[in-house]
C-alpha cells in the first residue's frame, strides 16, 4: 500500500546527507551527533533521540526524520527557534544530553507543503541558496510531499517546439515569471512577458537542485502535468482540434484550453510527463487542477466522469505509476456549481489509490465534512491561512492546534491521510505555522495556551512573563481569526477613498483593537531584555506595524467625516495625521529587510543578465504587489502588502493626490470630482509600475527597538484614545 502510494518505504539514510545538513542548520556541530537508521512504523515515518558516550544520537527511517529528530532536539532541549523571520540558534556551550529515549511516530503518511500561488507571491525571484534554506525548513518539520513546479516552462517549451510551435507563438503564450502560478492554472497567458530564454534555461537547472536535495531527505515531490491550457495559436495550427475559449474573470483575455474529449489531450499529457521526466525524473505524483476559478461548460455527471479519466489517462499513458494530486480549492470557490453529483463524477472517474485530494481550506472551509471525506479518495488536511502574500497580524490558532487531531480521530473522515500547509504567501506569521506543523509528530489536539506560552521562551531565548503576556493576548485577538479571506488590511494601501474599505483590501476587525495595543506595550516593556533575540525584533516590529495600521482605518474614517461636514480645517488636521503615519509606518519598517519593497525588487532584476531582462523583471515585481494587471485591473491590492518602501513611494503619493484633491474642492466650496481622480490616479500607478529608478534599498536601517519605543511614546495614548 505504502509504495503503491508513491512514498519511499524505508529509504535508506544518507549519512553524508545528514552531515551535510546538521551543518548547514548548526554549522560546526555536526561532530556532537550519531546518525542511526531504523525502520519505519506501521508504513510511515518514525524517529528517536538518546544519548550515548557525551554524543547525541539521532535515530530515523530516512533523512528526513533525522532532520525532525534534530528540530525536536533544538526545540525541547536547547530552547531553540528556526523560522522564517528570525531565528534563535543561541545554542548551550555544552549540548544538553537526552535522559532515555524519546520516540515519535508520525500519524500522517503525508505532510504536503505549498500551493500554486506561493510560488509566485513569494518564491518568484529565489535562488538556490535561498531554496536551500526552505528545504533544510522543510525537512526540519517533517515535510515529505512539496509541490515542486519551478521550471516547468521549459519543459513546456521542448513539447510545443516539438509540435511545430515558433518561439514567437510561445511569447504569446507563457507570461511573465510572477505569473506563473496563474499561467500554469490556465487562467491567464502572456501577462508579464515575454518569458526570456535565459529564465527557461536557468530555471529547469534550478529545479533539477530543488528536486534533487528533495529526494535526498526522502521526500517525494509533487511535479506537473498537463490540464489542457494550450497556446492561442493552437487552434490554428490545429483547427480540428476541439478548442474552447475560457475567461478567469478577472479582466484578462481568454486563454483556450484543449477539451479532455480531443485524442489530442492524452497525447499532450503522455508528451509533457514523458519530456519532464527525462529532464527531472519522476515520483509518480502529479498536480493537475482542470477548473481552476473556472466552470465546467457543463454539470453533466457523464461529461465530468469522462473528463476526469482522460485527465488521469493523460498522466497514466506515460506513467502507470501515476497519482493525481487535486487541489480541492475549486469545490470551495465554485461551490454552487460543484454539488455532491458533479464533485463523485469527477472523483470517482479515478481508481482510489491513484489520486489524492487536498483539502486546501480546512482551517476555515473545510470540503471535507460534506463530501463524504471526498467519497473515500486518500485527503489531506490543509492550512490555507494566506492570501496574496498579505502580511497582516491573522490566523485560526486554536482550530489549527486542535482540529486535524480531531479529524483524523473522526470516523467520518475515514481516508485521511495527511496534513499540509498550502499558503499563497509565506515568510509572515511565523508562529501559526510553527503551530501548525507541530501537528505533524503527533495525533491529539495541542493545547494552545501553553503553546505560545513555550513558542515565546524558545523563539526570544528567555522566560520572560511581559512577552508571555503579549502572546496570551495575541492568541485571543489576532490569531483568533475569523472566517474571512485571509488577514484583515488598512485602508492605507486601498486606493484612496471616503470608504471604509474597497474591492480587496478588507478591513473590518474581528477582534478588539485596544487589546493589541495591550500586547504592544506589553512588548515594549520587555524590550530592553529581549532585544538581542532577532525574533523579538520582527515581532515588536510587526506588532507596532498592526497597531499603526489598525488605527489607520478610524483616522481615515475622521478625514471622511470632516469632509461631509465641509469642516476643512479639521480636514486638514486628519489628513496630515494620515500622512504622517504612513511615514512612521515606512521609517519603522525600514529596519527590518523581512519588510523591505527594495529587497523584492532588486531580487527580482538580479534574475536578469540583460538590462531588459532586469526590467522586466522589475516590472512584473512592482506590478504583482500593486495592480496586478494593467491599469483597469480588477485584481488591484489583491497582493497588497505593508512593506517600506511601498508605503512612501506608492501608497502614501497616491493619498497625497487625494488629499490635495479633496482639500481643493473643500477650500473652493466645490464637490470633490471622484471620477477625475480615478483617472489621474490610475495614470499615476501605471506610471510607477512602469519605472526603473532605482529608488529602493535592500538595506535594513535604523533600530528596530528604539523606534517601535519612540512610536509607542507618539500614538499609545491617542490611540486608545480613538478606541474608547
């Protein structure tokens, strides 16, 4: 069953592999440890720490449980935090040893880890050095299913030479590297392209280093496969072929997607798995999402039965190994359409052991509860939490330490078969992810309280009862999330308006303001003790950066207020309150290169050999964090993030021009003109998507401690005072 299920059985542990990886995490440790292997329990993975002869000895079925065995050793016995935004490696001169034998045994055959987006929200400008440290991440928390689609277009562009296609038919066709994510889904082609040839090379060479260190952990990644999304000269080149055009809805053209009826389909599919794996090798695991944000043509169980078989048969004619991997996404988002007729047509086309269905919202909308566990295919619980790459102060804490022990104990959830963390951003909220893969070595609820309690010890490197304190207060508000689409915003990065909130940018609180001002100067009082931990640093900065954007939206609401009652005087007075706490928020970011514009930007241009190539990465690096499109886009602020940098250069010029605007109207006894403004202001964006002027750093400046302290001073009191 195990290998029929395209996992490694009792994958032998590469020592040299381990070595190599305890030193990249602890550099110079790795003499203080014993690599041993042992087999695995009941099909899935297990590891085992001791102590023999002053050395520590980490025992495991593959490099990948050594790797976990080695976190939980820095976690539990040297207080230790490896994460995202700040790590603690504040290692003990001596390394303690471990009394007897600790033993844990994963209840998960399967700990999945991304999602299409995340690729490109986050993972669109790394380089190898940068991939290595998130696999070591991955492994260190027992990841063994990464979806793994980097350089992918080049495998695409052998397939389509091969069919005749030209290079400048695949311009129109592959989209600009930020895209890929949505160009792979089929819902967009060409946007932010077109793709230079460098990046196709450079990128298969690049995948090759990710799957390889992948493997060498022992996990098995998840590759791609063709879902029908074709060039739009296809249906010239081939005007037999049946060819429908399809719309994302979200002001992009149509892109034209190959119906799963055509004999073309399947043999497109075998071509691509062929050619992918001759360049990459293979797991037999491949994602294939056929309605993406798309609806069927139609609801007919027999038209969905069959074109999920000529999906599978598609994977299966080049490997008869193969296992779907389907993102369950769409019977969340489309779920009018997709009732339990329609979703059992599609599932059950497929044999049950040759795919596998990830729940990809469980923390919030689960599918599985009212599918009948996805009328028994293997499924995996999933962590959604992230949308756009947003980075505010959010999640589900409590549902999250609770609720995948309780759903694999449930009779009702009868083929689950793992876990997964499927963001569309990541490098942001590093506790709740912490929290979430703590799951993956054990099967009952954790308690959440005493969770954070610990996360907080561990991540400042101190006991500290003011920081304890916070994260109590953090756990309740925050991180006590509702049901909403990710993280609430500010108004502050919405194109200016009287509104509360606009389009994307959400900002309806479902917690209490005033206590996260509690946290904040709970945090601020144990800043002189914890200021040399890196973590506390992020965190007092990300705290003050909610606080000030929390207030942002009440301030905005008094600018509103003061126009209605033409009182321009005190229009005036909120609106350079506004202003200037954009500055604040862009000076305190400043300190931070977790917060920095200037570092997406330059990683971006650093992907180019060629000053074009710069440029167009640059382009699609200031265009996927703004509009998201052309200037009339409808997915604006969709990737909205609170960055230094964006806030003084875009999102503070834009209420600038607002401000102007309405104070010129209020002074002249006029109506502010909204459409004028959204005209000009529309203009004003394109132009800034547009530049190259190099006017971001990637250099973190200032004291993260002393001005969180100096703003604290400036707007505690006001405030909670605007609170009451």
């Amino acid at each position: 069953m195990v290998a029929a299920f395209g996992l490694k059985a009792n994958a032998q542990v590469d020592q040299q592999a381990s070595i190599s990886f305890i030193n990249r995490v602890i550099p110079g440790k790795a003499g203080a440890f014993v690599i041993e292997a042992i087999p695995q329990e009941n099909g899935k993975d297990v590891f085992e720490l001791s102590s023999k002869d002053g050395k520590i000895i980490l025992r495991g079925n593959n490099g990948l449980s050594i790797s976990s065995a080695l976190n939980y050793y820095l976690k539990t016995y040297c207080l230790c935090d490896i994460g995202w935004n700040g790590t603690n490696l504040n290692l003990p001169v001596t390394l303690p040893m471990v009394n007897g034998t600790i033993h844990k045994n994963t209840p998960y055959q399967y700990r999945y880890y991304l999602n299409y987006c995340t690729f490109n929200y986050t993972m669109a400008w790394w380089d190898w050095d940068r991939w290595q440290k998130e696999i070591d991440w991955m492994a260190l928390n027992g990841i063994n299913l990464p979806l793994a689609i980097t350089g992918e277009e080049a495998i695409w562009q052998d397939v389509y030479k091969e069919m005749g296609f030209t290079d400048k038919q695949l311009d129109e066709f592959f989209s600009g590297p930020a895209y890929f994510s949505w160009f792979w889904m089929g819902n967009i082609d060409a946007w932010g392209g077109p793709l230079p040839q460098h990046w196709k090379d450079s990128h298969k060479e690049l995948q090759k280093k990710i799957l390889e260190r992948e493997r060498s952990f022992g996990m098995t990644p998840v590759l791609s496969s063709f879902t029908g999304h074709v060039p739009p000269s296809f249906k010239d080149k081939f005007p037999g072929a049946k060819v429908k055009k399809t719309n994302w809805d979200a002001g992009f053209p149509d892109v034209y997607i190959l119906d799963p009826d055509d004999p073309m389909f399947e043999t497109i599919g075998k071509k691509y798995i062929e050619a992918q794996t001759k360049v990459f090798s293979t797991d037999h695991l491949y994602s294939a999402d056929t309605f993406n944000e798309n609806v069927p043509p139609t609801n007919d169980s027999t038209y969905l039965d069959g074109m999920s078989k000529k999906v599978f048969n598609s994977m299966a004619a080049a490997d008869p190994k193969a296992i779907w991997v389907m993102q369950g996404w769409m019977f969340h988002y489309n779920n009018k359409f997709w009732q339990p007729q329609q979703i059992k047509a599609l599932l059950n086309a497929v044999p049950n052991e040759q795919m596998i269905v990830l729940d990809l919202y469980s923390d919030a909308h689960p599918v599985w509860n009212r599918t009948e566990a996805y009328y028994g295919k293997p499924w995996i619980w999933s962590m959604l939490q992230n949308f756009g790459g947003n980075i505010a102060l959010f999640g589900r804490m409590r549902h999250v330490a609770a609720d995948p022990a309780i759903a694999l104990h449930d009779p009702e959830s009868k083929n689950m078969r793992g876990i997964g963390v499927t963001p569309e951003g990541i490098e942001q909220n590093p506790a709740l992810f912490a929290l979430m893969l703590e799951n993956v070595w054990r099967d009952t609820p954790i308690d959440a309280d005493a969770w954070v309690a610990n996360y907080a010890h561990r991540r400042y490197a101190a006991d500290n009862q003011n920081a304890k304190a916070a994260w109590n207060i953090l756990l309740n508000t925050v991180y006590a999330g509702g049901l909403t689409e990710g993280g609430q915003e500010s108004i502050i990065v919405a194109r200016p308006t009287f509104q509360k909130s606009i389009d994307r940018v959400l900002t309806k609180l479902d917690y209490n303001p005033a206590k996260l001002v509690k946290a904040w100067g709970l945090l601020i009082n144990a800043a002189d003790s914890l200021k040399q931990s890196d973590g506390f640093n992020y965190d007092i900065v990300d705290v003050t950066r909610q606080v000030l954007a929390n207030y942002a939206n009440p301030l905005q609401q008094k600018m509103t207020d003061a126009y209605r009652r033409k009182d321009l005087q005190q229009f005036k007075l909120y609106s350079s309150q506004f202003l200037e706490l954009m500055d604040d928020m862009d000076a305190l970011l400043s300190t931070r290169k977790d917060f920095l514009l200037g570092k997406w930007i330059n990683e971006a241009r650093a992907n180019g050999i060629t000053e074009k190539e710069k440029n167009l990465y640059e382009f699609n690096a200031r265009d996927l964090v703004t509009l998201w499109g052309d200037k009339e886009s409808g997915l604006r602020e969709y990737s909205n993030r609170q960055w230094a940098g964006l806030i003084k250069g875009y999102y503070k010029p834009r209420w600038e021009l607002f401000v102007n605007q309405v104070g010129k109207a209020m002074a002249a006894g006029s109506e502010f003109d909204a459409q004028a403004f959204d005209k000009q202001v529309k203009d004003w964006e394109w132009t800034w998507v547009n530049k190259h002027d190099n006017a971001y750093t990637d250099a973190a400046k200032g004291d993260a401690i002393e001005k969180a302290k100096q703003l604290f001073v400036k707007y505690n009191g006001v405030i909670l005072e605007a609170y009451k």
